[in-house]
C-alpha cells in the first residue's frame, strides 16, 4: 500500500515535470494523478515495460501525462 504510493507519486512527479505542471501540483495530486494515471495508462496500452508495485512504469507515465494535461486543461489558471 505505502510503496504503490509512492510509485504513484514518483510517476505523478514524472508527468508532471513533462507537462510543466509540477510546480503547481503538490504532492497529494502528484500521488492521485500517478495512480490515476497508471491506471489509465495501463487501460489503455496494456502493462508492457518494467513493473513497479504491480504497476508498469511506461504506461502508467503515459497515462498520467494524459490524466494531468486534461486536469489542467479543464481546471488550469485561465489568464
């Protein structure tokens, strides 16, 4: 439980640093969108490449990189 977290951190830190969100996510959101994001992620392209507290590395990137743009993109700073 408390190693999918931070696995589910580390990839919500991941897809937020490639979507140049980070800085405005915290670390509660850097966990929720990497376990979202794995999970969509592994939905969607399946669970190839190496795996990390039952979860695939690559996929799950993907996915959170997807979960984060479309947060952002609903909920981002309008200005």
């Amino acid at each position: 439980m408390i190693w999918s977290l931070i696995v589910g951190g580390f990839i919500g830190f991941i897809a937020g640093a490639i979507t140049k969100k980070g800085g405005a996510m915290g670390i509660i959101a850097n966990i929720v969108a990497g376990l979202i994001g794995s999970s969509v992620g592994q939905s969607l392209f399946g669970t190839w490449g190496p795996s990390l507290a039952g979860m695939a590395l690559i996929p799950s990137i993907i996915g959170a990189v997807i979960v984060v743009a479309v947060v952002s993109f609903f909920f981002g700073k309008r200005e």
